[in-house]
C-alpha cells in the first residue's frame, strides 16, 4: 500500500536514509544527519508544500520526498524530488512504480507545470524515460579540501 507518511514512520525513515546515503552514489557525498533528515521529514509532512510518501505492506519499505519551491529563475512553483528510496528487495516492484505515479498526480494536482525527478543511475533514467520525462541537464560534483586539510 503506498500513502502519505505520518509522524510515527519517521524514526524508520530516518535509519532508511542512512542506508540511502551510505551507498554509491551518493557514499562519501552527502553526510549522513539524522537530526537533520528527521526534521525534514516533519517539515515534509507537516507543511502544504511538500509531500512524503511510504510504501507500506508488512512495514515501511520505501519512501519518496517531494517540495515545492520558487524556481529562481522563473519564479514559478516547481516541484522537487528530494529522495525516492526503495529497500534493495523491493526494487523495481510494482510499489514503487505506484509511488512514483501517486506523486505525479499530487504534482498534477498542485497545478504545476511539470514534475523534476533526479536519476541516479542509468537504470532509473530508463524509467523516467518510458514514463514521458526528458533529460534537462546533468549534475556534477567536485569535492573541495576541507578548510582543514587546505593547508597541508
């Protein structure tokens, strides 16, 4: 069952995300927070502008996190992918896919003009791609020295 998350699913999503982040790619990119995952989640929640999703069948199993933020370009409303994370024996499944289209149609829902969704792979762009959405750009990062480490 997929449905909007409730308060009492964060602490399980909270140690979800550590597995999110402890793997490839973003392993070593993106700190691990929990205090900081925990009230983004309840923002998610909590406010109009964000929606956060489980899915649900014997236990929360997957998550997808989406905003709503000014676009500083246009300053129209645009939607955001914050994170879509399924458990590794849940990938592919059907839930996702249900997850996926129940976010679309919050976006459609919102009135907003399209739906940003970040593929981390190429596996998940072919998803994307048979669903309708089309590259915009890519991300790339560069790690800079630590202000510590800049003088050795």
């Amino acid at each position: 069952m997929i449905r909007q998350a409730i308060l009492e699913d964060v602490p399980r999503m909270v140690a979800m995300m550590e597995t999110f982040l402890s793997r490839p790619p973003y392993a070593g990119v993106i700190p691990y927070k929990p205090f900081h995952v925990q009230a983004f989640m309840v923002e998610l929640i909590d406010n109009t502008d964000g929606l956060l999703l489980v899915s649900d069948r014997d236990g929360v199993d997957g998550m997808l996190g989406m905003f709503i933020y000014d676009h500083p370009l246009s300053g129209e409303k645009m939607p955001a992918e914050a994170f879509w994370w399924m458990s590794p024996e849940k990938r592919g499944g059907l839930a996702a896919f249900r997850m996926l289209k129940q976010a679309e149609e919050w976006v459609k829902a919102q009135g907003l003009p399209m739906v940003h969704m970040v593929a981390p792979n190429d596996r998940v762009a072919r998803v994307y791609a048979k669903r309708g959405y089309r590259p915009l750009e890519m991300h790339f990062y560069r790690p800079e020295a630590k202000k510590n480490d800049a003088g050795k």
